[in-house]
C-alpha cells in the first residue's frame, strides 16, 4: 500500500527504495544522525519529499489527502506546553474531532487516567511519552508512522505498546518504525 | 481549528497576564516620565500607545509560537487536512480576542494618565481594534520567518517592523485628525484598507512559510 522510490535526501541516504503492505511492519534502523527521523518525516509529508516518490495505494500522492491515513509520533511529543492534562484532551477533541470518551478510555489503557489534575509539562518522560502514544488507541489511521516510540516507556508501557502495534496490525494496519535497537523479528532496513 | 485555536489561545493564559502587565507598567511609567504637561501628553500618546501596541504584539507572539513549534504542535497543524490558511486566520482571531482586544481595553482604560478627551480616545480605542487584526497576522508570519533562527527578535524587526508603517501612519493620523476636529472617515477608510490588505498579505505569506517552519 505504501511504497518509496528513489527517495533521497543528502547527504544521509539516496536512492532508498522499499513498500510496505497491509498488516506489516518495517523497522527502519540506524545509528544516531543516520536520518531516521529525516526519512519518517519525509515519508509523512512534513519535509516536502521529492515529487513521484511516494505512492499510497499505488498513487502517487496528493499531500492532504494521503496525510487523513497516517498516525505520525515523533520526538516531539505534540503536547501543549501550557495545557493540564485535561485540557489537553480538550485539544485533542477540538484538534481530531474524536469522542473525549474514547481519548479518556485510552489514558485509562495507557495508566496516565489518574494525572487528568496534572501539567503536561510536570509529568515524567516517560508518563508524557504514554500520553502522547495514547493515540494509537483513540486515532484510527491505517499508516502509523512512530519514531524511537520505545523511548522512556518502562517495560509496563512497553507491553502495552507492543500488544497496540499487535492489534494495529491484526486490523490490517501499517507500521513504519525508526529505531536505533535491531528487532529481529521484524522485516528491517538499515540507513 | 477555529475552537481548537481558541482553546490553545485561552491555554496561554498565564503567559498573557505579563503581556498585559508589561502593556500597563510601560504605559504608566511613559505617561510619568512625559511630565504634566496636558498638550504634550495628548500629543504624544497616540503615537506611544501604538508604538508599545505593536512592541508587546511582536514580542509575545514568538514567544507562544516558538513553545507550540519545541512541542511538535506545529506538526499536527501540517498533518491535519484543513488549509493552511485557515489555521492562520484562526489564529489571527484567537490572538484578536485574547491579545488584541485586552490590550485595546487596556489603552482605552489607561488614556485619562495622558489627558485624552472621550472623542480622542473613542477614536484610540477605533483604530486599536480596525490595527490589530494585521498587527497579530504579522507578529505570526514574522514568528514563522524567524523560529529557526538564532536572534529571531532582530530578524523579526528588520523584516516585519517596517511594515506596520502603514497602520501607524493612518491610525496616527486619525487621531491627529480627531484632535483637530476635521473629519477622520477618510484616514479610518485608508487605516482599515491597509489592515485588509496587511492581514491577506501575511496570511497567504505564512501559509507559503508554515511548512519551512516545522522543517527541522
């Protein structure tokens, strides 16, 4: 459903081509400054990818349309600055057009419910990564596109993100992730 | 967008109230350092007002929008399938309502510190609230030009600042005009068309610089 041609962006890669199908996962591996990050957001559309590289569908793309399928997680966890946790989902509600229910069904998956009270900004790393990755529950997106998601999760919250990218992927989901740690079991490319 | 915008906007809340304290210290200690003189004060507050106007609107509006960027807000903006545009006119009208139109209020309430009469600062108030929707859509564009530079307040300056001359020039002069008792229609008719054209302007800019912005 998703394939990259001849992507380049120098001096980090060139020429990188590969697809990736319904119900699959592709770990895009590397070192730091390898250009993991570049490469995802180029894939997303938030750096302007060369004309006729990316195709969705066997399309060629058409930026707005293409980005309504995808889930982008970065290093920036997209959470404001000033907002109680609360309010956040506010944001979230007005931002997606998603049921407060639904988001708050997610924050109770993902353990950070009883913070509601609390600032963004004075949760932990890694009780600010879970918030932020509580989006996998509540966006229906076929495409997520995350990048370093392990990062801060204890071993609790990497459970629950595995058993998300498991039931992603079982709704005949794709999933392109960066990350620096090799999983062997997953299909990979290295940058 | 426009009630996510809104919503944000409301968000900063606490970071507004030192806008507003700065707008109201700087006014006070200008209206004090003028001296008493009623004619001199008169004379010169308009153009003061304006002057720290257009000040606390570029110095706070980076501020915000440097935040949202470090936070990856920026990214759900490109990522969500309204047009850019839309964004920046709801953010316009956020600013306007949380920024602009405080700040208005505070000016109108301030004037009796530089001896304006009810007419003049009628008029103060009217040029404030037609200037302010161009003066926010420029401190946003200036704010996108500049948000991965270093020392973004100089660039911002050299770029955005010489265009408020148009604002400062017919909203001055609509206050010279009250203050002489002459008709100001034609100067509030120039003021309101450059604040149109002001507004498009940085409007179609920033929706051109938003994606370059968020390139990091």
């Amino acid at each position: 459903m998703l394939d990259v041609r001849n992507i380049s962006f120098l001096p980090l890669f060139s020429n990188l081509s590969f697809s990736l199908a319904q119900r699959e996962i592709l770990l895009i591996h590397g070192t730091n400054g390898a250009g993991k990050s570049t490469l995802l957001r180029m894939i997303a559309g938030l750096i302007q990818p060369p004309p006729g590289t990316i195709f969705w569908k066997g399309k060629r793309i058409q930026l707005s349309t293409y980005q309504q399928n995808l889930l982008y997680s970065g290093h920036s966890l997209g959470l404001h600055p000033e907002a109680l946790l609360k309010d956040q989902v506010n944001l979230w509600h007005y931002h997606y057009r998603v049921e407060k229910k639904a988001i708050e069904e997610a924050l109770h998956i993902w353990g950070v419910a009883p913070l509601v009270n609390q600032k963004t900004q004075h949760l932990s790393q890694g009780q600010q990564k879970r918030l932020s990755l509580s989006r996998l529950h509540w966006l229906a997106r076929p495409l997520w596109i995350l990048d370093e998601p392990h990062t801060n999760l204890d071993s609790e919250g990497r459970k629950i993100f595995e058993d998300s990218l498991a039931h992603h992927i079982e709704n005949e989901g794709l999933i392109l992730l960066a990350s620096h740690e090799k999983r062997p079991e997953i299909r990979e490319i290295c940058l | 967008m426009i009630s996510r915008e809104l919503y944000n906007a409301y968000l900063h809340k606490g970071n507004l109230s030192s806008t507003f304290t700065f707008f109201a210290l700087a006014l006070f200690c200008a209206s004090l350092t003028l001296g008493p003189n009623e004619i001199f004060l008169r004379q010169s507050a308009p153009g003061l007002i304006w002057i720290l106007a257009i000040l606390t609107i570029f110095f706070s509006t980076p501020l915000l929008l440097k935040r949202e960027a470090q936070c990856g807000l920026l990214d759900e903006i490109l990522l969500h399938p309204s047009l850019t545009s839309t964004y920046l006119l709801s953010k316009v009208m956020a600013e306007y309502l949380f920024i602009g139109l405080p700040l208005a209020v505070m000016s109108f309430l301030l004037s009796p510190l530089f001896a304006l009469s009810s007419g003049e600062t009628l008029s103060l108030l009217l040029t404030l609230l037609i200037g302010f929707p161009a003066l926010s859509a420029l401190g946003i564009l200036g704010s996108l030009l500049t948000l991965n530079t270093q020392g973004g307040g100089l660039l911002l300056s050299l770029i955005i600042l010489p265009l408020t001359l148009p604002l400062l020039i017919f909203g001055l002069s609509v206050m010279e005009m009250t203050q002489l008792g002459l008709d100001s229609f034609p100067s509030f008719c120039l003021l309101m068309g450059s604040s149109l054209f002001l507004l498009i302007l940085s409007v179609t800019a920033g929706s051109w610089a938003l994606p370059f912005a968020a390139e990091r």
